[in-house]
C-alpha cells in the first residue's frame, strides 16, 4: 500500500498485447525499487503477474494522487490513459507498443530510459487543446462528452447517409448527406481525420478542423475554424439516426432532429515529453517520409 509523502504514478496497459506483460513488469520493478508506487486498475492487474502493486477499484479516480500517467500500448491505450489523466490533472506519457503511435512518447526499447527519466522527473509538460461535446434533443441537453482526438458523427445503418446542416458561429454554413462528419483538435488531425482527407495541423496552431466523410454536396472541403468558434451539426428531423464516437472509445446515439455542438474544452490534456525534438521530426519518424537528401538552410547559405 502507498504511504503519504511517497511518490505513485499509474501504469496503463494493453493487456491484450503481445508482450505488453512484459514491458508491464520491467516498468513496474524499475520504478518500485526507486521507491515510487505504482498504481494499475484491475483492469490491467493480471498484466503485472506477481508484482506487488496496488489496485484501485473505480478507473476514474485511478490516477488521484499520482504525479504521472505511464501507458504501454498504442495510440488507443493512449487514449484510454489520456481519460483516467484528465481527470485528475496529471501529465500522461505514452510508450508506443502498437503500430505508428502517434501521441506516444517512447517506443519498446527505451523501456529503461523512461523508468529513468520519470525517476529523476526527466519530463517536460506540452498540453494539449482537447473539445468539449454537447448533444440537444428538443432544446434539451440530453449528453456531454470529450475528446482529445476527434469527435466523429456517422451514419447508424449502411444503406442510409446521413443529412446533417453545418453551423459555425451561430450562422449556417452548409448541408452535407454524407456518411459522416470528423470534428477534431489538431492533436487529432492525424487520426481520423487524416485518413479521411484532413490537413495535418501543428500543435502549437489551435483549431478545430471539420472534415466531411464521403459527402454528396457542391462543398465538402475540409474547414479549419477558429479554436474560438462554436461548431454545430444538425442531424435532419426526417432521416435516420447517427452515432457519436469521441476518441472512438464513447459511444452516444444521436436521434434524428438532434443537434451536436463542438468547442474548445477549458481543460486541455497534459502530455508529458522526454524528447525536445520538432512536430516536424515526429511526423517524418511516424509516418516514415522520405526526406534523403536534404541539405538544409546552413548548406545552402555556406
């Protein structure tokens, strides 16, 4: 059991992952002989084996206490953790287990490196512009959500696009049948929204990018609006029904004649970094892009 005074971070982990016990382990036993507590849901208890740690009973308290969240696995464990650190305001660093890992911070092999840097509090903090989501019925609120990703409304049935009128700012922007539509931050824009034809959008530019999902309108580009803006979709009161993901992790039905709104959440998510590196640096190492021959500016000025 922790002791007051002791330090204690929370370990995330994708159980269901090959060797995510393992890394689990090797994390846990670095920090504990460093007299840190580390803290696991039963959720991911039986990752640990036979590691004395503590259990906490109630996920969304789990990171009380903690002065860091440690996630082993990829980008949707990340999320996962990015859920239990918000609520309790702590810093949440992401070692990447899955494939390309985009919010994590470390990948397997720097296992040691990060039990390292989080015992000498190696870390700086970059937060992160998350959107707060609202769901009316018949001017009645009725659902509230976040995300740090995106939000994205899509159609319930297969055969059916949705019908859905674009808002920003209290004015009427467009009407879309579409299959669906992506709201994201910019830490979003190379999720989803990406993969359905969004722009990347750096960090440090805060915004909220609007991306149509194989729309049948005249205009149906992707829209960068102002992190300021308030964003509204409203779903036709004569077509199907829809469902609201945020993050891809909680789901909310949406009844014909609902109407969603997005904005700018007052609460951010704080990642923590061990590496000084650019945006720019993470998206060709990510997304391996071909830079070979490139010279540079001192070069070119020599």
């Amino acid at each position: 059991m922790t002791t007051q005074g002791r330090r204690r971070v929370l370990l995330v982990v994708h159980s269901q992952r090959g060797q995510a016990a393992q890394f689990a382990v090797q994390t846990a036993r670095g920090l504990m002989a460093q007299d840190i507590d580390v803290i696991v849901t039963e959720e991911d208890l039986d990752a640990l084996g036979e590691v004395s740690v503590q259990a906490v009973a109630v996920d969304e308290h789990a990171a009380d206490g903690c002065e860091l969240v440690i996630v082993l696995g990829g980008d949707g464990t990340i999320l996962r953790g990015a859920e239990l650190a918000r609520g309790a305001d702590v810093p949440l660093l992401g070692v990447n287990l899955g494939h390309v890992g985009f919010l994590a911070e470390a990948e397997r092999e720097d296992i040691e490196e990060v039990v390292h840097a989080v015992v000498e509090q190696a870390w700086n903090v970059e937060e992160r512009m998350a959107i707060d989501v609202r769901v009316w019925r018949a001017g009645k609120l009725v659902q509230t959500t976040w995300a740090l990703n995106e939000m994205s409304m899509e159609k319930a049935m297969r055969e059916r696009m949705i019908d859905v009128l674009v808002e920003v700012d209290g004015r009427p922007l467009s009407r879309w049948g579409c299959d669906g539509v992506v709201c994201s931050t910019p830490t979003g824009s190379t999720a989803y929204a990406f993969s359905a034809g969004g722009p990347v959008v750096w960090p440090e530019v805060e915004a909220l990018v609007v991306v149509p999902l194989s729309a049948h309108a005249l205009f149906a580009r992707p829209l960068v609006v102002s992190p300021r803006s308030v964003v509204a979709f409203e779903l036709h009161g004569m077509g199907p029904a829809a469902v609201l993901w945020a993050d891809g992790r909680r789901l909310v039905e949406v009844e014909p004649a609902s109407r969603i709104e997005v904005r700018t959440s007052p609460q951010p998510v704080r990642l923590a970094r061990l590496i000084s590196g650019t945006f720019t640096d993470r998206l060709v190492a990510k997304f391996s892009l071909p830079v070979s021959g490139w010279r540079g500016e001192a070069e070119h000025r020599a």
